[in-house]
C-alpha cells in the first residue's frame, strides 16, 4: 500500500487543471500554432503526445475533456487509510513500448497478481444463487487456451498491433467470419470462454453470434501467451503514475478540461476552436491525432464528409462503466457475477445471454467493504441508469436471500469507458470494411489511433500509435 506522502501527491496531481478567469463572458481567444493538435488524453493521446514533443522534436497541443490524463486507467484514492486502488485498468501486456515509457518517468512495474476471491454466481433476473452452474476445471481450461493460442497465433500479423495488413476482401480467413458458437464447438474451446470474457469484457448482449473475428480482437495471440505465462504487468503504486507524470512533463502544453466547439480541416492542417471554462483558444495546426473513441457524434464538430461518414456509420456504440462502490451486505473477498439461466449446468457459451453484463468484485482494504463495478451494455445508456441497474441488482441479492444486512449502495467513484465496437456481418468485411476504415488514415489531415483501431489494451495500442507517427510525420514534411 501507498504512503501519506504519495497519496497526497496523487490527489494533487489529479486536481491540476488549467486557470480560467472568472469573466462572465468569454475572453478574446488566444491563438495557438501547433504542428499537431492531439485529441484526448487517454493511453494513446498521452504516449502520442510525449513521443512526438520529446523524441521527434514535433511541436504539440493536448486536448482532454477530463481534468486529468489517464483514459481508461481509473484510481480511487480511499480517504480512511491513504491508499488507493484501482478500478480501470489492471494490467500491461509486455509488447515493446511500454518498457522505455515506464522508464522515462522512472515507473516501476511488478507480476500483476488478481486479487483472489471467492466467487458468488447468482441468476441475473432474481438475485437467486445459480447453484446448478459449474465452471470448467483448471485443466480444460489451460488445455482450451492450448488450441486457442495455437489457432489465433496465425492471424497474429493481420491484428496486432493494428489491422494495416488486414487481408484484402477475397483474402479474409474463413475463420473470421464464422460465428463464434460454431467455431468454439468445432474447436472445443468451450472452456476458455469464462476467462476471455472475465479479461476482455467482450460480448456485450452475447457472445454466441458474434464473428470470430471479434473475439480474436478482444483476446489475441500477445494477450494470451502472457496469460499463460503469467507476464501481465502492472505499475508499482499506481497505474496513474505515469500519467501525472507525463502532465507535469508536457504541462503548458496540455489543456485540461476543455471542450472542442468547432473544427475545420482542410487538406494541409485544421483550425480548432477550443473553450476550457471561460477562456477560449484557437488552435492552428498542420495535422490532427484524433486518439478519442471515434464515432459519428465524437466527430460531430469536425465537419464529416460522405467518405468518413461511410466509414464511421458501421460501428456499434455500447455502454461500459466502472465504479467504486461501498456495498456493506456482501461479504469481503467475494466476487459476485450475474448470468443468466442459461448459463447452467455448464453452458459458458451463454454466459454473456443478456443485454448487460454485471460482476462485482471485492477490493479491500479490509474492512471498508468496496467493491469495484464492471458493467456492459449492448445498447447506449447514461450513467444514471447504470448506478439504477447495480442499485437494484443489490437488492434483488437481499430479496432473493443470498445476502444479508443492510444493502446500501453507496457510489464513490464512476467512470465511463464506452468504447465503438465492430459488430460486422460477414458481408460488411467482403465489401472492404476494414479498407474504408483505415483509408481515413491522413485523410484531410487527421490520424487516428487508440483502442479502437488496435487490439484493445493499451501496451499495443502504443506499440500501434508508434507506427501511426512514423507516417503522420512523414505527411507532415
């Protein structure tokens, strides 16, 4: 656990935002002339941002909604002892990048160890214990992971880091486009889908229809070797660490909490005008990185053309949620996971059966009954009815007599890390989906990158963003 010192440092950090004046109206705006203006401050943004300014001598401008770096990585500090957990991100695969990133903020990491708990199945309508549904043993699973591993390691180059090679629409594997219940079955990896979904959260709404393809996304050949060889690393103290670090690195030329009002691009740099409370900025600069989930209304401002409309249209926008919440009636060192009936007696095809997904998992320190709140949905909500969907699943654990005590729910900390999702028929990929995606790459001077154009975890998605600014720089000359 982290000390008083560090704590307080960590507090500090994530309150650092830009002055504003209090004027009622907005100020004359001040004009700023970047070579890039980078958009969003998660994992991508803020590497992006570093590698351009320290190693590539490439001036730049930070854009971040939030008042602080860090995208999916969520740290809670708790107030009763100091210490701070961590409900976003868990870990980092190994894969090349991250390695001289850690070092040049001087972060160190250690063997990610999950937190062992006891796990509760309960049936997600009435709260009831699902006690007829068996996990696989060990042993199938690591046996399923084996011909898993075997299978996705041959498709590696198409997926990671990115989809740059990504077959041409005559060329796409077979296995892509089948179904993933049926390519399960034929392989027998039934018993390697508890673990997928547990780490990757794919399969919002069920996982039985969607194209293999996704799944090998979700869960590819670099994640699954360090799973099996238990390489998944996290940071020493906190996984934010990094992140205030590179603020206080890139400082002045970060802005914080700020909004995008409008933007116009051309084929040679854009125009960006930017408020961050009642200050207001335009920003001139020669290329954008947009590093933010795309999505038609993420791109509202920007100006879309019938090209980047195409393109963006196909994807599925779902809603995912983590919290920190104070849950006294469930016992500490639990995990509590909500499937449907369907899942039982041994059906884990069927464990993502319904529209959402809920789990809560204890979280320590001991004694303060916190549990962090993983939650999915398959159609877009607001934060409100989330905290409405894990408020009444509580209760519904007091009802049905699975727990006891009193069932407050109390939330300490909410973060949304909804993510654009491919949710593709075959014929969408056959007529070039991936093709017109990436052929916005450098179209009217914007480049994109982040989880949602490289395998989802944020050690690859650097290792992606390393070879987007490779290109993005020589456009740029």
């Amino acid at each position: 656990m982290l000390g008083r010192t560090f704590s307080i440092f960590l507090l500090a950090c994530l309150q650092v935002i830009f002055a504003v004046p209090h004027d009622a109206s907005f100020s004359q705006s001040q004009v700023i002339e970047r070579d890039v203006a980078v958009i969003g401050g998660g994992a991508a943004g803020t590497f992006a941002s570093v590698r351009l300014r320290e190693d590539y001598n490439t001036s730049i401008v930070l854009i971040e909604p939030k008042s602080h770096l860090g995208g999916h990585v969520s740290t809670y500090l708790v107030p009763e002892t100091n210490t701070t957990l961590e409900y976003g991100v868990q870990s980092y695969v190994q894969n090349g990048p991250e390695a001289d990133f850690f070092a040049r903020f001087g972060v160190s990491t250690q063997p990610f160890a999950a937190r062992r708990l006891t796990p509760i199945n309960v049936e997600i309508t009435t709260g009831g214990l699902l006690k007829n549904y068996t996990t696989p043993s060990a042993n199938a699973t690591n046996e399923a992971f084996g011909r898993w591993l075997a299978i996705v390691s041959k498709y590696e180059s198409f997926l990671e880091p990115g989809y740059w090679d990504f077959p041409q629409p005559p060329n796409i594997p077979a296995d892509f486009l089948i179904p993933f219940e049926d390519f399960a079955k034929t392989h027998q990896l039934e018993a390697a889908v508890p673990r997928i979904i547990a780490i990757s959260g794919v399969g919002y709404g069920g996982i039985r229809d969607l194209l293999t393809l996704h799944i090998f996304q979700a869960f590819g050949a670099t994640l699954t070797r360090q799973v099996l060889e238990n390489r998944l690393l996290t940071q020493v103290g906190s996984n934010s660490l990094v992140y205030q670090r590179a603020l206080a690195l890139l400082s002045d030329d970060v802005l914080l909490s700020s909004t995008i009002q409008t933007v116009k691009r051309t084929e040679t740099g854009a125009e960006i005008l930017v408020t961050q409370g009642k200050k207001q900025y335009t920003i001139r600069a020669k290329r954008l990185l947009f590093t933010a989930p795309p999505s038609l209304t993420t791109l509202a401002q920007y100006g879309l053309d019938d090209k980047e409309t195409s393109a963006l249209s196909k994807w599925t926008i779902p809603a995912e949620f983590v919290a920190v919440v104070k849950i006294p009636c469930i016992p500490e060192n639990t995990s509590v996971s909500f499937l449907p009936s369907a899942a039982a007696p041994s059906n884990q095809l069927a464990l993502k059966d319904w529209p959402y997904s809920l789990r809560l998992d204890s979280t320590g320190p001991s004694g303060s009954n916190l549990f962090r709140i993983i939650f999915g949905s398959n159609t877009t909500l607001p934060a409100e009815e989330f905290k409405k969907i894990v408020t009444t699943s509580v209760h519904t654990l007091q009802e049905a007599g699975t727990i006891q005590g009193n069932c407050s729910v109390d939330f300490k900390a909410i973060s949304e890390h909804t993510r654009p999702q491919w949710k593709l028929t075959p014929q969408q990929l056959k007529d070039g989906f991936v093709q017109e995606l990436y052929a916005l790459q450098g179209y009217r001077a914007t480049w994109y990158t982040g989880y949602a154009w490289a395998a989802p975890y944020s050690s690859t998605v650097w290792a992606f963003t390393d070879d987007v600014l490779v290109r993005l720089l020589a456009d740029l000359k």
